[in-house]
C-alpha cells in the first residue's frame, strides 16, 4: 500500500506546479465548484496510475489542481463509493495520496437524506460529527505507523474551528445552514421508512452513502476535516416521499452554487 500512495503521489507531483495544502472531495452531481477554480489543471482518473476508476452517473472522475478564491487546492471531481464494489482501501485511496502530496486541510461534500423533523429539502448541513455504519472498516488490517496510528482519535472528527468560520460566513452571507450529525450507511438502496427513524433514534441528522471512511482516513492521518451536506429528500415521518437519484441530483443542483461559495469563502479563511 505505501509504495501505491508514493507511486501515484509522485506521479502527480511531477504533473503540476503548485503545492496545494486544502483537498476537496465533491459528491455526487456537485461539480459545480470546478467551475470556480482558475489556473486549472486536469488529471482524469484513468490516467492516474494505481487510483479506481469510477462508475456511477453524475461522477466525471477527475483530479483537478489550480486555484479557488486564489488559493492553491486539488479537488477532486466525483468519488469512490462502496457500494460501486470497491473496497475501503480503494475508496480511501484518494486521501492517502493527498497526505501524500502535502495535503492536510480536507473538505468533503455529500448529497443525503435529512431525518431530523426540522430540516428542509435543499438544507445545507455543516456535518459535526458522523456515526459510522458501514460493514468494513477503511483501517481495518495492518496498520502503518508511518500513516497514522492504531487507535486514532475520533473526538474531533469534523473541525470546530472549520465550523465556527462556516457558520460566520453563512451568517455574514445571508445563507442558511444547519448542523448535525452524518450516518454513513452504504445503499444503495435509499432507506425504508423504519431505517430513517432508526437512524434519527440512533442519533442522526442526514443520512448517505459516503464520506465517513474518507473522514475516518483523514483522521488517522491527522489531517483537518470539514464537511457539509446538502439534504436533498427527507426521510421524516410525514414528509417522506419517494427518492430517486435524479431528483437528488436535481435538488444538489439548485444548492450547489451556494455551497461552492461556502467553501470557496472556507477556503480563503484557512
Ligand atoms: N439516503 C441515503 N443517501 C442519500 C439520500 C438518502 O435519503 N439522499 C441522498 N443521498
């Protein structure tokens, strides 16, 4: 695995010029933040030796380094998902490389479904914590010492100072956020009713389908993380209707201007 991540690590240092400390990983149907990045150089998935091609619609797969807001970033244009086959390791992957190059702020969008009764379709959420419910843990196995350690610390999962800096710019913009807690679960069925109230028994806001084990790996790599979600349907008692992918998509659409200007605003403040 360590020869893997300095393999492509280097491969991609030797591509670019510039030294990007903050990655970026957008969901699904949430490029739109490519469009804000200048000075920007692409790197398609395939090209890139030893990283997993992705598949599901929605996702053009691609690394893109330049500038958001002036500020050098590598994002990353469509994810890998566990649910798409992938193991942990290969949906992990993508952090492990960023470390690799130098990377140590993380931010990570993701669309979801909201089970807490006051949130709204079109939501962004500032994610605070996450409850991990996948079968396979991303750090099971060997560990490296030279990644991260065996037991990490989870207690801060999701930066406090990255959200008190979101919250005052949503504030000082006029835009609405909420606040709460992700439950990573793999899909891809969107859940039966009975699964949404379990998950806001257990604790949960939003429910999806990604980030946790990017966060997890961050984590133990000891990098910042920072995540909002945008609640595309909600799986609330009463208000529960029928999800499809291309209406998540739709509502991701209509928010994501917002949610670019968050992090570009984020990035900036870093
Ligand atoms: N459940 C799981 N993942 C999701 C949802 C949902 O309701 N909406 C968007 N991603």
């Amino acid at each position: 695995m360590l020869q893997k991540i300095n393999e492509t690590a280097d491969f991609l240092k030797s591509k670019i010029t510039t030294m990007p400390r903050t990655g970026i990983i957008l969901g699904t149907g949430l490029g739109n933040l490519v469009s804000q990045i200048t000075d920007s150089k692409e790197i398609p998935y395939q090209t890139i030796p030893n990283f997993p091609v992705s598949t599901v619609e929605g996702h053009s797969g691609k690394l893109i380094f330049g500038k958001l807001g002036g500020v050098d970033v590598l994002a990353m244009q469509g994810r890998f998902h566990y649910y798409e086959g992938y193991d942990m390791k290969a949906v992990t992957f993508p952090v492990r490389v960023m470390k690799a190059i130098g990377i140590d702020n993380l931010l990570v969008s993701n669309a979801s479904g909201g089970v807490n009764p006051d949130f709204e379709i079109g939501d962004l959420m500032l994610i605070t914590d996450h409850i991990n419910l996948f079968p396979e843990h991303p750090l099971r196995g060997k560990n490296y010492d030279e990644l991260g350690p065996r037991f990490p610390d989870m207690s801060e999962a999701y930066s406090k100072e990255l959200i008190e800096k979101a919250k005052k710019i949503a504030l000082q913009n006029n835009i609405k956020v909420v606040e709460g807690v992700y439950v990573g679960t793999t899909g891809p069925t969107f859940e039966t009713q009975a699964e949404y109230r379990y998950f806001r028994t257990i604790g949960g806001d939003a429910v999806g389908m990604s980030t946790v084990p990017e966060v997890i790996v961050a984590n133990h790599a000891g990098m910042r993380c920072f995540g909002i979600s945008i609640v595309t349907d909600l799986g609330v008692p009463g208000k529960i209707v029928e999800v499809s992918h291309e209406e998540v998509q739709v509502i991701g659409n209509k928010v994501q201007p917002l949610m670019t200007f968050l992090m570009k605003e984020l990035v900036q403040d870093m």
